[in-house]
C-alpha cells in the first residue's frame, strides 16, 4: 500500500510516498480500506519531530479516515466487509489502509459522503470529548471558541449552539468571522483588531474556554472566563510555557484543565465515539452540524496540504484522498 511518513524531521518537503507492507487484522480489530484521510495540527508537529506517535502505533502520519471495511479481525461483530466507516486513529491515516481497534470505527452520519465523513472523527471526538464530557458545557452556557474558522473551531460552533449554549469566538479575517456567524457564532471577534477578554468580560464571561493557543492566550483566557469558569487547553501554537494568575483563577473559582486525545487508552477513545455516535451523529445527519471542508488534496500531493495547513489560509478541514 501507498503511505506518507516523514523519516527525517522537517518541511513540508520530508513528507515521503512510499510502499508498505498491507496491515493484517489482529483480535478486536478491522483493516480500513481508506477513501480520505485529514489534516490535523499535530501531523504538522510530528512531521517536525515535536509530537511522535504513541508507543505501538504506526509512523505513517494521520489521525481520522473514512473508507469500507476491508477486513475483520477475530471477535469483531456489528459490522461487515464493505461497510462504509470513518475512524479516530492513533496513527496511520494518511495512507491507502488503515488497521485500527473496532471502538474506534463509527458508521458515516447518514447525509453525509464518504470523501467529507473523513473530516468528521477528530473534531468530533475532540470536542465532545472536552467542551461536553470534561468542561461540562450546558445550555444557557457560554463558550468561547478559538480559531472558530478551522476544523474544530467549525465543529465546536455548531455542536454547542445544537445543544443550546450561546458561543462567542475568535477569527482572523472578515471573511472567518462572517463563516463563523454563518455556523451560528453569537458574536465572533477578530483576534487582530479586538480585545476577547474585554468582549468576554462585558457580557458576563465564558462558562467554557476551548483554546488552542496554549502559553501565549493563558493569561488573557483566564480574564475571559466567568466564575467556576473551565479552560480546556488542547493545543501549543501559542507556546508552551506561560504564567498563570493563580490569585485571579482563585478569584473566580475557576479550572485550568489540559488534555490530549491521541495518547489515551483504546478504551478511553472508544467510550468517546460511542458518545459521538449517540449525541453527535444525530445532529450530523438531521443538518444541525456541517461539514466543513475547505480544501482537498491527492495523497502525492500531501506537502502542498502540509504548506496550505502551515498558512493559515484554509477554513475547515483539508482532506487528502487516496
């Protein structure tokens, strides 16, 4: 099969197509026969060295997919050769076949394509996970969202305005903020020419924070919040290190929580699609949540992906298909 993998950190130009061995199914597994894989922030890390694959999992890069069903392993049940499928991976996505624990195989939310289900596991997993299972986010809530114009920013829009919190969030340029009102943002800031946490503060402070940012929006995500206020922090591109306000965290009772969804357990991860599937797909398929995809690219073309994502000028997700 055709695989990508990055055998020596780097550019966009260390992204290498080669030839691997066809993965085989063990016990509780299925073999994927992939139609479109996505781009996510960290392929970019682990192409530059920063983010390696958990311990067991494959080099080749890619965390989602969607394809059929080429293959079960012994034990698997509920599904059959052929069915069309999408999957959170721990590694392995940007290739030709994917071997993957069965918990973490969903069927395609009905209405949507086998191309665009490839956009759907990460972000979903994502944010059902944090903004609902941990932060806790209710209705009449208010989450603040950033980077509310990529793929989880769209995702995390809608699913919180389905599920009736009001969502106010950040975007770059006139044109991010207007497809972030058209998902359904309340009010949505641009992070050049505005200031979030005086918006925040003004209209009574975010229940929820989902930042990306790490380090460079921690102080500023922490004036933002409400009382008993939670900020999620589920990425680094702002830095790695910052300087917490302990007094003024106290001040408002509030909780600082970081996770990650890659490393955790296979039975963590399918606990999550389970409840991806019970409370999200619906919404998915009834057209409350859409896809949004902004880009598409050839698997040979997997470096231009790499160099749109690097950009910044896509919205969406950006699918490679095989």
């Amino acid at each position: 099969m055709r695989a990508v993998i990055a055998p020596d950190p780097g550019g966009p130009e260390n992204l290498v197509v080669t030839d691997l061995p066809d993965p085989v199914a063990g016990p509780g597994e299925v073999v994927i026969d992939i139609v479109a894989s996505a781009l996510n922030r960290a392929d970019l890390l682990q192409r530059m060295g920063f983010y390696p694959p958990p311990p067991g999992a494959s080099d080749v890069l890619g965390m989602e997919c969607s394809g059929r069903v080429a293959e079960l392993g012994e034990g698997v049940t509920g599904l059959a050769v052929g069915d069309e499928v999408c999957a959170l991976l721990s590694a392995g996505g940007y290739a030709e076949k994917v071997v993957v624990p069965v918990g973490q195989v969903l069927r395609v939310p009905a209405g949507v394509s086998l191309v665009q289900a490839a956009a759907l596991p990460e972000v979903a997993a994502t944010v059902w996970s944090n903004v609902f299972m941990i932060a806790g986010l209710q209705a009449d809530e208010t989450l603040l969202v950033h980077g509310g114009a990529g793929g989880i920013g769209t995702f995390a829009i809608q699913l919180a305005k389905a599920l009736g919190a009001r969502v106010f969030t950040t975007a770059g340029t006139p044109e991010k903020q207007e497809l972030c009102r058209s998902l359904g943002a309340d009010r949505a800031i641009s992070y050049r020419d505005e200031d979030y946490t005086e918006i925040l503060r003004e209209a009574g402070g975010a229940d929820v924070i989902l930042d990306n940012m790490g380090a460079k929006y921690l102080g500023g995500n922490v004036k933002a919040l409400a009382t008993e206020g939670r900020l999620v922090i589920i990425g680094m591109q702002g830095g790695v290190k910052g300087e917490l306000d302990i007094a003024g965290l106290l001040g408002k009772r509030g909780a600082v929580i970081a996770t990650s969804l890659r490393a955790r357990p296979s039975a963590e991860k399918s606990a999550i699609c389970r409840g991806v599937e019970e409370f999200v797909w619906p919404l998915v398929a009834d057209g409350s949540i859409r896809t949004v995809v902004g880009a598409e690219f050839a698997l040979a073309d997997v470096a231009d992906a790499h160099r749109l994502m690097e950009s910044g000028g896509h919205t969406g997700k950006i699918l490679l298909r095989t």
